[in-house]
C-alpha cells in the first residue's frame, strides 16, 4: 500500500516504495536475496551502528542496462533530470497474466511519457511467482514509442522468460525501468514522480524511494 501524506499548499504526495527489512518479500523468495540487518556497535560501544546486506535489486529498485546488456551503462549513470517529471499511473488491475501490447494501445499510451503499471500485484503482500509482468510485445510497444519510463508493482519487470526479452528491448531503446513500486491506492491519473536511487558507482541497480505528487490544476 502506497503511503499518503499532505504536503505544503494542500498536495498530496505518496510514497510508492517497499519497506525495506530482513523478512520483506524478495524475488523467487530467495532467501540469499534477503537484506541482513547486522548489529556492529552498540551504545555500550558508544553508539548503535548497523551495517547493511543488501541485493542492489533489493524492494522498490532502479534496474540499470548494465542489469541485462554486457555494454549497458550503470545505475548510477542515469542524469538526475530522467529521475524526475510528470508520469501517468496506468489502471490494469483487470489484467489476469501479462500485460500485452493491446492492454497498452487501450491505455493511449504515448511517445515521451513514463508510464507506471498499477495491476493486482500492489494487493499482495508477499512474492507471488504468478505475478503480472509486461509481455514481449508489450515491452516492444514501449521501446518502439519510445516512452521515457516504465515501472511496476513486482519485483520483475518479467518472470524470468529466456533471454529476458522484456527487459532487453526497453534497455537497447533507452527506457528506464523501475520495479518493485506499491501502487495500492494510488488513483489511475498524472503525477510528478521522483526516482532517488542510491548513488551506487558501478552497479547493475539501485534500490531507490521513488514519490508520487498529486498534481493541482494549473501544474
């Protein structure tokens, strides 16, 4: 579930990022994906200090080119104007299994937008390993428009198919990808979004919290 707060002049702003802890869901429910908390100081020591063991995939995540491409430039590559600007939150609880391209063209999707994928994956919990992906000729769609970004509410962008295909066309056409978002709550519509992965150098992702603001009329 999205976290909603009021902000300055009356706009709401969600926060749509995974709590990050030791027992949240992981992908595949891997336990060697798990985040491990380590206690390294204590106040008897002086101060409390804790170290943190953590998959750069880990929650709500920025995935870098470099994820699925040899040649693919980094996380932390990505300039700080494509981490911020208008997107639209795209309704597709209906969708049982995978989002197509048709699901898509019914939405209106457009060239230069970025597009978060609300489906019934922001309901569950838990990993589910059915979880609703973006299709191939989804993904396909997205990289021909192009449109600038594409995020969802699993932990995948695709469920692992061979070749990863999803992911490599919106990669080779320059479409950042976002997973892991919390959509619960968050009504189909236009926002200004905010991507603040951490400023990892060298890294295939980047485990981020990412914000949604309400945009008032005449924004």
């Amino acid at each position: 579930m999205a976290h909603e707060v009021p902000v300055r002049g009356g706009v709401h702003v969600y926060d749509v990022s995974m709590d990050v802890c030791p027992g949240m869901p992981v992908y595949k429910n891997e336990e060697r994906r798990r985040p491990v908390f380590e206690t390294v100081s204590r106040y008897a020591d002086g101060a409390l200090e804790t170290r943190l063991h953590l998959d750069s995939h880990t929650g709500t995540h920025l995935d870098a080119p470099s994820h699925m491409i040899p040649d693919g430039r980094h996380a932390h590559e990505f300039p700080p104007d494509a981490l911020v600007g208008e997107c639209r939150v795209l309704g597709l609880d209906h969708v049982k299994e995978k989002i197509t391209e048709d699901d898509l063209r019914a939405q209106g999707v457009m060239p230069g937008e970025f597009v978060l994928l609300r489906t019934r994956n922001s309901q569950v919990a838990v990993f589910d390993p059915g979880f609703v992906y973006l299709a191939h000729d989804g993904a396909e769609l997205l990289a021909a428009l192009p449109v600038r970004g594409v995020g969802i509410d699993a932990l995948g962008i695709e469920r692992d198919q061979p070749g990863h295909p999803s992911h490599v066309a919106l990669f080779r056409s320059g479409v950042l990808v976002l997973e892991g978002l919390r959509l619960a709550g968050v009504a189909p519509g236009r926002y200004f979004l905010v991507i603040a992965p951490l400023k990892l150098i060298g890294t295939d992702a980047a485990p981020a919290r990412v914000y949604l603001f309400e945009e008032p009329s005449g924004w």
